[in-house]
C-alpha cells in the first residue's frame, strides 16, 4: 500500500474511533491483534466483505453496521479461529 493511502486509511480509521467510543474501540483493538495495524488498515479500507453487501468494514462502519458484525464478517472471510470471534 502507498504511503498515502496507508495515512488516509489510518486518519479514517482514527475518526471513525470516535463514533462509539467503547465498541468500536475495541474493534479497532481485536483488528489491531489479528492483523497488525499497517495490515489492518488496509483490511478496513479495501478488502470487500462478503456478508456485508459489497461493502468494506470501514464502509460498514460509517454505514452504522455494529462493529461486533463487521468483525464477525472480517473472521469469516479471513478464517479466524471461531474461539477468537
């Protein structure tokens, strides 16, 4: 990823922090965990879930989607163990 785009990723990411403070937190934190934040990041920004109507997960989450099913999507498409969801 550019370096630009990785900054507009991170910078997007930052607000949408903000929206739900507690939640999305620790959305942002298990993302962080799973992926790293340089990979995470572009997660968010460009990978198309397959649950969520076409969407990305930083889509789905200034759409109002509820950070608990964007992860749950991210898990499935990316195979993580069932325990960590």
């Amino acid at each position: 990823m550019s370096p630009i785009r990785y900054r507009y990723a991170i910078r997007r990411w930052r607000t949408l922090g903000r929206l739900s403070d507690v939640r999305l937190t620790e959305f942002h934190e298990l993302v962080t965990l799973r992926f790293g934040v340089t990979y995470g990041a572009s997660v968010l920004a460009d990978h198309v879930l397959t649950g969520l109507d076409g969407r990305t997960g930083a889509q789905a989450i200034e759409d109002g989607v509820d950070p608990r099913d964007v992860w749950r999507a991210l898990c499935v498409d990316f195979d993580v163990p069932r325990e960590q969801w």
